[in-house]
C-alpha cells in the first residue's frame, strides 16, 4: 500500500471525528513565494489583447463599484463601461509599448483569483521527519494521518488534461519558474517549489474551493473543508510528546465510528541514541 503522511496540530482531532480536511489556498501556506508565478511577460501582443479583454468586463465592473453614488447618478454602468471599452480600443495600436506596465496587474489578478478558486491538500511520503512533526505537528505533540494514495478519491480528474483533483509529487527546483503568461501550466503554478522544501517530499492535490463540502468564514482566510471516504485513512501515529488528552480524543473518534474501525495506531518515539523519529506499533 502506497501511504502518504498528513501532519496535524492536537486540535485538529476533527479532521478524523468529522473526516473533513482543509484544502488551503496558496497565500495563506508558509511559503511566500507559493502562488506567484514570475511571469516576464503577458506574451505575443495577440495574447495579451485577448487576456487583457477578457479580464476587461470583472476590473469594469470592480472600478464602477468605487464610484460613490452622485458618480453612479451622473453616468449609468452602461456608458461607464462603454467609455472603458472605448478607451481600451483606442490604446490597442499602442499595446506592445504598454505591456510590461500591465505586467505587474495581471500577475496581481492572477494571484487573487488563484487564492478565491483554488485549495491544496499537502501530503507527505515520510512520517519520521524530525522538522515537520516540529512545524507542522506543533512540537510532536499532534499527530500524522496515513492515507491510502491509491484511493480513487486521489485521483478523480475529469480527464487526462486536468490538472485538478489527483495526486502528483511536487517539483523542487533550483530557480524559480519563468517565463511569458502564455507558457504558464498547472505543474508551474502549483507543483514547483524551491529546492530548500525538499525534505518535505511532498505530494499534492489541488481542488476547486467551490467544491468544499463546508466552508468556515474566518479572516483573512476562509477556510475550506473537503471530505474524503473513511477507506482512504489507513493509520494514525501519536507524537512522542502527545498528550494523553489528544490521544484518548482520537480513540474515541475512531471507536465512534464503525466505518474507520480499520485504522491502526502507531507511535512516534524519540531514538536514545540517533536524532531521529521511529515509527513503531507499540510503545516500549
């Protein structure tokens, strides 16, 4: 069985009573740079007129919004938006001497609209790293889901194009990703990351956010929950410094539910002798 690792704080007892996971949008992951593609260029003058128009009709509608209301009584959305359209069409000839100023716009948009529609689940081939049961486990004192990467929930794409709903491992690179709008994909946008994350060996799946089985309104960011069958969870492991609370709390989730009744526990314990994590069924 192919397992892959979901490190959790104690709190997150609910994503076993509740089997519901947080799918999290690009700018709220602790890596800046998640998210932010560097985009050189809008691309071939045909390109960027058609991205740029494209986009014309929402930025239309986001500036009229800003008008106060003797602005809106003095010219009606329509003649707005016919002016703007107006004005666009009479900058056209002059679009290759202004692309580089819109550049920095639509990486902007790009970013935006990527945080409102899009969330990634993280998971991990390894459940011993002493590193992330620190950042992610809150000091070993939280514990890590083993889910089934086999499951068909981990791989429900629509079809061999998309680029959604399935697992692929993440791409550590050297250099950051660039290059003109156009040449930009989904591996470029989600799945690279600098070589410094590599320890994390690290898988993802990217879901719309609009799929979200419930949505919890927080600031500044919403957050997005998605269930996912209980035969995809295979095995829980306790921290080496979980409480006893944390523990008896996942116990009883697992007994309250007849359908995880499966799961096995492990145990995360400190080596005495190397700096490292062991994964063992039993505590000694």
């Amino acid at each position: 069985m192919n397992l892959l690792y979901k490190y959790l704080a104690p709190d997150r007892v609910d994503v076993v009573a509740k089997r519901l996971i947080r799918y999290t949008q690009s700018s709220a992951l602790n890596d800046p740079f998640e998210g932010r593609p560097s985009i050189t260029a809008i691309s071939d003058n045909e390109t960027a007129r058609l991205a740029f128009q494209n986009l014309l009709p929402e930025q239309t509608m986001e500036s009229y919004k800003q008008l106060d209301e003797k602005q809106k009584k003095l010219i009606s959305f329509e003649l707005f938006s016919a002016l703007v359209n107006a004005r666009f069409k009479a900058l056209e000839p002059q679009l290759p001497n202004v692309l580089n100023a819109f550049t920095p716009f639509v990486k902007k948009v790009i970013h935006e609209k990527m945080d409102k529609h899009f969330g990634i689940l993280s998971l991990s081939e390894v459940a011993d790293n002493v590193l992330m049961w620190s950042h992610y486990a809150a000091d070993h004192t939280g514990f890590v889901l083993g889910f089934d990467a086999t499951n068909p929930h981990f791989d429900e794409r629509k079809s061999e194009a998309d680029d959604l709903r399935h697992l692929r491992p993440v791409v550590y690179a050297d250099d950051r990703p660039k290059g003109p709008m156009n040449e930009w994909d989904g591996i470029k946008l989600f799945w690279v990351k600098s070589k410094k994350w590599e320890y994390e060996c690290e898988w993802r799946i990217v879901r719309p956010l609009a799929d979200a089985t419930e949505i919890l309104r927080t600031t500044p960011y919403s957050v997005h929950l998605f269930g996912y069958p209980a035969g995809s969870l295979r095995e829980i492991i306790f921290g080496a410094r979980i409480l006893d609370s944390t523990k008896q709390a996942l116990l009883n989730a697992v007994i309250a539910d007849p359908a995880v009744s499966h799961i096995r526990f492990k145990y995360a314990r400190i080596d005495d002798n190397d700096f490292l994590i062991r994964i063992e069924d039993t505590v000694s």
